[in-house]
C-alpha cells in the first residue's frame, strides 16, 4: 500500500495516465489502479519501468523503491495466521510492524498492542463467539505476537489515548480488568510508550466519530496512514487532507486527556473501585 502510494504520487506528478503507465508495464490501467492501492503484488521489473516512465533517475530513490517492491513481496510473521485474517487487515499488520510511531485513540477496548492474554481472549470471544477454542487460542496468540513490536531492541513509539469507559467495562470480569489495569500501569514506566485516559468528566471531545489509529514511518518519502477499522472491512486513508484532519483531532485529544504523568494515578483509583466490588 505504501508503495503504491508513493507509485501513485509520483505518476500524477509526473502527468502521466494510468492507461500509458499501463502500456508501459505490458499491463492495463486497472492493474496500474490495483497497484496503486496495493492490492496486488508488484515485480521489481515492472517497478523498475515504471520509475523511468515518471522520471525517477535518482539511484538513492529508486533503490529505496524496488527495496520497498521486494518488502512487499516477502510474506510476514502473518502468514502463517493467513486462515484467520480478513483480507482487510493483513495489510495493517504489515504496515504497524513498519512503523516507528503509532499514535491510536480507543473508545471501547485497552489497545491491542497493551492487552493482557486473558483480556485479549476475552474480546476475541466477544467477536467470535462461534469459533471453536482452538480458533481462539490461535487468535490470542496472533494478537500476542503482534506485540512483540513493543518489546523487539528497536520498537516504535507508541501514544495510546484511551477512553475511561473502556477501562471500566468489565471486560473478562473484574479479576482480567484488574490484571489489565496491573499491566497498564507497568506501561505507563516504559520509555516508548505514553498512555493517556480521557476521563468521564470531559464531555464530549474531538474524536466522537470512534477509534482510529494514525501511523508514521521513518522514511519521510513514505506518507502516515490512518487506519479506520469497521466490523467487516478496513479503510486506509493517505489523503494529506484526510491526514491532517484526523491529526489535528488526535492533537486535540491530547489536550483533553488527563497528562500523561496523571495516567498511573488514574488507573490505580479505577482498579481500587474495580476491586472494591469483588
């Protein structure tokens, strides 16, 4: 998706039609279309040709670009988990392993970078409460893996704001929600992550369409992705005007949750109440 993001920028920049571009790769305009959009695998020979076609002649760019092509072609950690994944969410995998800065507001769940096992598997009961306990076992292990990104010698930084209702709902009961808030705690010490809650007393707030993550690569060539997640399909969003307008809500959100130096006081007041009620 991200090159075929930056194949697309560079093709309009360049004035030329998806049908030449098409001609040019032996191809047809809805290859070039589909390609743009990353919904196909690419060749580097194609790649290659294409870059002449826009006039990329910069050796630095254009290796960059065909790395970029053979990054696409290789298949992930994933892969293997292919049989559970929607077709929609195996490129987000992709690109959050990419990144070096997720920025994600969450309305009703703990991220999923910052779950617990138990309370993983209990939300992943809430969504498949048809699947067999292997399915599930297997879906809490997918969803372990996917932290270890958090964890590897280089992870992103990642800026998590959560709304407090979604540390109260009794997700798992109150003992998983008071391991949950036990783990989160421990975060909120963790250099590469800032968490940040957004209390009931807030009202009503900049993000009021629900959750949505904004991603962020090291490669300042490659553009943010905003990452909108619905209950049978995905959007991924790489308009700098949709960008922009979804950052300058994450930016206002930052403002109306509690500090981030306030987090850990906050969740230990939620689990004493969590607690009290046991």
């Amino acid at each position: 998706m991200l090159l075929g993001a930056q194949l697309r920028r560079l093709r309009e920049a360049s004035g030329t039609t998806r049908e030449k571009a098409g001609y040019a790769i032996r191809g047809s305009e809805s290859k070039i279309s589909r390609m743009e959009l990353g919904r196909v695998g690419f060749k580097e020979r194609d790649v290659a040709d294409l870059l002449s076609l826009y006039g990329v002649t910069d050796t630095r760019q254009r290796a960059q670009l065909l790395a970029l092509a053979q990054d696409a072609n290789t298949p992930g950690w994933w892969h293997r988990y292919h049989d559970l994944l929607p077709g929609w969410f195996q490129p987000y995998l992709g690109l959050e392993a990419a990144a070096s800065l997720i920025r994600t507001y969450e309305v009703q769940f703990v991220p999923g970078l910052l779950q617990t096992e138990e309370y993983a598997r209990a939300v992943i009961r809430l969504g498949h409460g048809r699947a067999s306990t292997g399915e599930i076992e297997r879906r809490v292990r997918l969803r372990m893996a996917r932290q270890q990104i958090v964890t590897r010698l280089d992870p992103p930084q990642l800026w998590a704001v959560v709304d407090e209702g979604a540390l109260r709902r009794p997700i798992g009961g109150p003992a998983v929600m008071r391991d949950q808030l036990d783990a989160l705690i421990a975060t909120t010490r963790r250099p590469r992550i800032r968490l940040q809650v957004i209390p009931f007393h807030v009202g009503g707030h900049a993000a009021a369409g629900g959750a949505f993550t904004i991603l962020r690569f090291a490669d300042a060539d490659l553009p943010d992705v905003v990452y909108l997640e619905q209950l049978t399909s995905a959007l991924y969003l790489d308009k700098r005007e949709d960008i922009d307008q979804y950052a300058s809500a994450l930016g206002r959100l930052y403002i109306d949750a509690a500090p981030p130096d306030r987090t850990a006081a906050i969740l230990d007041r939620i689990q004493d109440e969590i607690g009290a009620n046991l």
